[in-house]
C-alpha cells in the first residue's frame, strides 16, 4: 500500500474513531448514565472537541496525503 494510501486510510479510520466515540459520549450523557449537572452543555462540550480533533486530524493527514503524493509514493 502506498504510504499517500495510508495517509487517507489512517484519516478516515481516526475521524471514525472519534466520531463514534464523541457519539457513544452523548449517548451516555443523554441517557443519564453519566451525572451531569448540565447536560446540555457536557454535550455541546463534547461535540465541540469532537469536531476540533476530527478537523486537526483531517488537516494534518491530508497534508501528508500531499506530501506523499508529491514524492510520488
């Protein structure tokens, strides 16, 4: 597999990752597994640094993705 190959594949396997886990966060804040004394903002929290990992992850294996690309591997 090529290492630009694997620079996507990595991207999208991490994104899936934190996805599902900010998900299964929410899921338990919602449900009240977790005690939260305002669960409106745990979850806003929770999306929110979701989406900043999700977005910082994506930024920097892409920039990989390129980097590859042009070394042509």
């Amino acid at each position: 597999m090529k290492k630009s190959t694997r620079a996507l594949v990595g991207m999208v396997g991490l994104d899936l990752v934190v996805i599902i886990g900010a998900w299964w966060m929410v899921e338990q804040t919602r449900s009240g597994a977790w005690n939260a004394p305002d669960p409106a903002a745990s979850i806003s929290m929770i999306t929110t640094t979701a989406g900043m990992i999700v977005g910082v992850v994506t930024a920097v294996l892409l920039l990989a993705f390129v980097m590859h690309r042009r070394a042509g591997n």
